[in-house]
C-alpha cells in the first residue's frame, strides 16, 4: 500500500533567493548567497540585474554578487522577467530610483497580471510609468524620489517590497501599512544589509539613502515547495516524513497552523536562526483530518499553499471554508478556478466563491487527465491529489514545476514507497 516516507530537503525559498540577489546588487561590495535556488523565476531576477550591470557569477555551491551600490547600470535592452511578478514588481521599487529609463516586459502569463498595483505609489514617490493598461510591458523613467507614508488596501509582501526598496532612494523615511501583515523577509534582509527599518506590526518604514554593506545569505529550504509533501504525508495513510532545514519565518507558516487545527500529527525540531531567518526540522505524519475555517486575515501568511489546503480539505472530514482569497484570482493563472476545476474532474466536492473555496470531506478522489494551466502550484497540488486517487492521473504541462521546484518530481519519486 502506498505511503510517504524518509528525510529530504526541499528546495531553497523563492522569495529570499529574489531578494536576496536584488538587495546584494545595491549593495557596496561582495555579497555570496549560500543554497539559491536556482530555477527559472530566480534566474531572470538573475539575468535582469545583469543587464543592469551587476558583476554574478552563478556556482555550483553559491551565487557571486559584486554589488554597485544604490545606482545601477543602464541597460542596453528591454529586462525580461519571464514569469515572476516578484521580478518585476520588486525590482520596479529599484528602477524608480534610477535616473533612467527602464522597460521590463515578461511571458504571456505576467503579462496578464496587474502591475497598476504598484504604479500608483511609485507615482506618488516622483517616478514616471507607462504601463499597458496597467499590465506589461511597464516603462519606469525614475530618479529624485521623495518619501511617503502609503496605506494600501490590500495585503501585498510584492508591493510592501516594492515601496520599501523605492524608499531607500528617497530622503528621509517612507512608511507602508498593510490592513494585515505580509510575509517579512524584505525588511528583515534589509536590515542585514544595514537598512534602517522600522516595524510596528503592519506598518513598515524604511531610512533613505543608507550605504547598504555586502552580507553573505544562507537560503532556507522553502516552505512553500515543502508544503506538498506536507500535505502528501498529512492525507496518505501510514506515512511519516523529515523535512530538514525548512524556513519557519513567522510569517510563513500559515500551512503548520491550518493543519495543525486539522488535527493533524505535526512537530517542529532544532528551531535555529540563520541571517535573521528562523528555521528548523518539519516531522509529519498521517492522521484523520477535520474541516476547518480561513478566513481573510491569514491569507497573507499562506496565500501560496491555497491550492494543496485544498487537496488536504477533500479528504478531511467536514465543510472546509476559505474565504478571503480573492488575490488567487491574479496570480499565475486564477488559481481558485483552476484547483476548484480539475479537483472537480477527480470527482472532489468542491464550490467556488468569489474569494474563496468550499470543500466538502472526505471525498474518494479518482484519476483524471487534468491541467496544470501552466501553473507550478496547480501541478504540484494536482500531483499530491493524485495520491489518494484511484487510478492514474495524468497532469498537462507538469513541466513548469521548474518555475520554483525543478527537483519536485525527484522527490516525490524518493519518498513514496
């Protein structure tokens, strides 16, 4: 009988490989990255910093950045980011504060998602944008930056990052408030880079024009891609599984929380601190699922893992509720359609919402020829499905998992026994 088992590392997070590359680059000096993940979002903040005239070289063990300080290159053509919107919208904070004209365009998914998000405050801040239609291509004519306190309206780690770096441009401070609080690593890497920022729980500001110094980064295993098997060992029965050195950032660990009030059997070990990042052993085992509640004001802290809380809701047992989730719509594909659709074609009791999901538990889930829309997030969660589903499943387009996980499939591979 199937189960999931062993000891692995997933790989390392995305959001810190991003900001880590991007904030070494407006650095004085050498900075090495320690476990970067290197997959294709990382690689075209990679190659945008180098069009940009940022000297990295990428090793085998580590990533090499000679950063120039706050003013950056020119670049000779237009940046293209890929599939990241976190390419884009942070290092658009970037650009605002140089005095030239920047283009950065992306693939056909980016060039859907809204990029109007992050004009209005850049805007505000003295930059000059063009967008198309509040979409890519976007075009950033920046420099004299002027501080500003902003209060969005939505809960944004991507627009937060995106005011917080504009504002290292600026004289004196420029705040940002957020109706809950997002994920924190910008702020906290700026900090170890020799930012002054400051935190009162969902507002946070930063000092401009600081001298950022070169500082080495270890990237913690991502939560985020950890999450799937997480979620594999929580649903499939007599398995239990080690994940070692997983980022357990306060702000991130939304999934350990929602599970745990699932009844699952989840432990966390050897809790360290590596670069003002918590992180530590993940053990999981197998267990009876209940329903639970989401609602909006966790969101921020587990909006990537959406989909496979799905997959763990249809075999828990109860109504589970999401509510509050509306910025799935935005995202690589509309991610609650699309996992509300094809855990439907495996025969889920599953409602969309507007901004959110009802599941109803436990459901005997059957194979299925489904589609990944080209999102990595659907693909890993549709592959966790398929393993308590009876049958074969087979997933269209898996291959763009190496947008964050290139090694996902080899691991899963290794643990299912």
């Amino acid at each position: 009988m199937l189960k999931i088992t062993g000891e692995i590392e997933v790989s390392p997070d995305k959001s810190i490989s991003h900001r880590a590359l991007m904030i070494s680059a407006i650095s004085e000096g050498t900075s090495r990255i320690k476990n970067f993940l290197n997959a294709d979002d990382c690689i075209s903040t990679m190659n945008c910093l180098k069009n940009l005239g940022i000297d990295i070289t990428n090793k085998k063990d580590e990533v090499i950045v000679r950063g120039k300080g706050l003013k950056l290159q020119e670049p000779k053509k237009v940046l293209d980011a890929g599939n990241s919107g976190t390419t884009v919208r942070l290092l658009s904070g970037i650009l605002a504060g140089q005095e030239f004209i920047t283009k950065i365009t992306g693939d056909e998914s980016l060039s859907r998602r809204p990029m109007k998000r992050i004009v209005e405050p850049l805007e505000r801040m003295g930059a000059n944008i063009n967008t198309n239609n509040g979409c890519l291509p976007i075009e950033i004519k920046g420099g004299n930056l002027k501080p500003i306190n902003y209060e969005s309206k939505i809960s944004s780690a991507q627009l937060k990052s995106c005011v917080l770096l504009a504002g290292l441009y600026a004289d004196n401070i420029t705040g940002f408030t957020e109706p809950e609080k997002s994920r924190d690593h910008t702020e906290r890497m700026l900090k170890n880079f020799g930012a002054e920022v400051f935190v009162n729980w969902n507002t946070v500001s930063v000092r401009g024009k600081a001298k950022l110094r070169a500082t080495d980064v270890f990237v913690p295993g991502d939560i985020s891609s950890a999450a799937f098997f997480i979620v594999a060992a929580a649903i499939v029965k007599n398995s239990k599984l080690k994940i070692k050195n997983v980022g357990i950032n306060s702000t991130r660990v939304g999934i350990v929380d929602v599970l745990r009030r699932m009844g699952s059997h989840l432990s966390i070990e050897n809790k360290k601190e590596v670069g003002n990042e918590p992180m530590g052993d993940i053990i999981i085992e197998s267990s009876d699922l209940i329903s639970t509640e989401i609602k909006k004001e966790e969101i921020p802290f587990l909006i990537d893992e959406i989909p496979v809380i799905a997959v763990a809701a249809t075999q828990s047992n109860g109504i589970t509720k999401i509510t509050g989730a509306k910025e799935l719509r935005v995202k690589e594909t509309d991610r609650l359609s699309a996992i509300s659709t094809e855990l439907k074609k495996m025969g889920a009791d599953i409602t969309e919402l507007e901004d959110g999901l009802i599941i109803k538990g436990p459901t005997k889930l059957k194979g299925a020829t489904v589609n990944s829309y080209k999102d990595h997030r659907i693909a890993m969660s549709l592959a966790i499905a398929s393993l308590v589903a009876e049958g074969n499943t087979e997933i269209i387009d898996k291959e763009c998992v190496n947008i964050s996980f290139p090694e996902f499939w080899n691991i899963l591979g290794k643990i299912t026994k």
